[in-house]
C-alpha cells in the first residue's frame, strides 16, 4: 500500500533557530501534499496545500514566511518552521494524494512532534 | 462554511459492547467523506471512504455507513486494541483538494 514517510518523528529545538521536516512518498507519486498542525485532543488544521513545482497555497493565519514549504519533487516536501518560538510547539503532520479523479486516497506520514525551549 | 462535527467526543465501552459512532457534515458538495483511525502520537491511519448516500463498507469489526447530512462508524464487539482517537474528514467542492477534519472521538475499550 501508499506509504509516506515523515521524519524526523521527534525534535526539540532552541527558541530563534530553525527546523526542517521531511515528507516522502515512499512507492507513489503525489501529485499534491498537504501539512496540517495538530494540537492536543484537537483536530488536524489544514496549514497549506503544495503542489510539485509550484508555490504552496497557505491557509489563511498561517505566516508563510514562518513556515516555509518546498515541494521540489513528486515524492518530496519539506516545512521549514523558521525562527521557532515556543507557541510553534506543536504535532505537524504531512499528507499525500495520489491518483486519479476518482482515486484521490490520501495517506498521513507519522508526524513530527516540535518543542521549542 | 463547510464543517465537520463529530460525536461524542470521548467514548468508554467494555470488550464485546457494540457502539456507534457519529460525524455530521455540512458542505458545499461532497466529494467524499473519509474515516481514519489515530493512535497517540502518530499519524491518521486510512479505514474507509464513502463516495454516495447509501454506500457502506467493512472491515473487520468496523462498518461504515453515510447518508446526505452523516456518516456513522459501526463498531461491533470492540477490543482492547480498538481503542484510539477516530477521526472523520470530508473532501468537499469549496476546499479543493484538502480535507476538513472533524475533531475526533476517542474510544477507550476495557477487558
């Protein structure tokens, strides 16, 4: 089946640097990824879309020059959490669809839970 | 506003005490509405997606079910292993690809 692979699945991070989070499709490609912030006993908030070779599209309150997405290749996305701040400790977890217009699954990475100190 | 309401939010049942589970929607037009299962700390694991009002799908002790306002997630005879946080999402016409998460049920099922 689809998998996708989210690393790291734990970092902790000092206030003001940055830290990069990997998504990969391991066995298909998507066309689309999507990552979403997870607070706890909340739900998955939808942060923004990518698409391969083009600007991600942004929810609205999401500051695209703080979390910066890249979405280089059909298997690979990167979120970039620049100058991280305690508020940005949270679970970030990436998705991927593939498929076609009636085949749209969609498979979650395992997320990646950021602490700030 | 496309939203998605998910009851109740906490669920305990003893091994064997068949429940149900609800998801209320209200979208602009349904492409699809999803059901996934998560465990503490990790990511959403696929169950099930229904397309039309009427359709129905199985697996294992969990059946789901949609009609044209919600879905329902039938658990009969839950395990221990059952219990997690069950998430349901739509894709609707007004949200392009993304889906809209609802905001889970946790089930905790006891031996």
């Amino acid at each position: 089946g689809a998998v996708v692979s989210q690393h790291p699945s734990r970092v902790i991070c000092k206030s003001g640097t940055s830290v990069k989070i990997e998504c990969r499709s391991l066995d298909f490609q998507a066309t689309t990824m999507f990552w979403y912030r997870q607070f706890p006993k909340q739900s998955l908030m939808l942060m923004a879309t990518s698409n391969e070779g083009s600007k991600a599209t942004y929810e609205q309150g999401v500051e695209k020059d703080k979390f910066l997405i890249n979405h280089a290749s059909l298997t690979l996305s990167t979120l970039t959490v620049t100058s991280a701040h305690p508020e940005d400790s949270s679970f970030y977890i990436c998705s991927a669809r593939m498929g076609g217009p009636m085949n749209y699954g969609y498979t979650f990475g395992s997320g990646t839970r950021l602490t700030v100190v | 506003e496309d939203q998605v309401t998910q009851s109740p939010e906490a669920l305990r049942l003893q091994e064997g005490e068949s429940s149900s589970l609800n998801c209320s929607y209200t979208v602009s037009g349904l492409r699809g509405l999803f059901w996934y299962r998560q465990d503490p700390g990790k990511g959403p694991e696929f169950l099930f997606t229904l397309y039309s009002a009427g359709e129905e799908k199985e697996k294992e002790r969990l059946k789901a079910t949609l009609t044209k306002k919600e879905s329902f997630l039938h658990i009969t005879a839950p395990k221990p292993e059952d219990s997690a946080t069950y998430l349901c999402a739509v894709q609707a016409d007004q949200a392009g690809t993304a889906l809209i998460f609802g905001k889970g049920t946790t089930l905790s099922v006891s031996s």
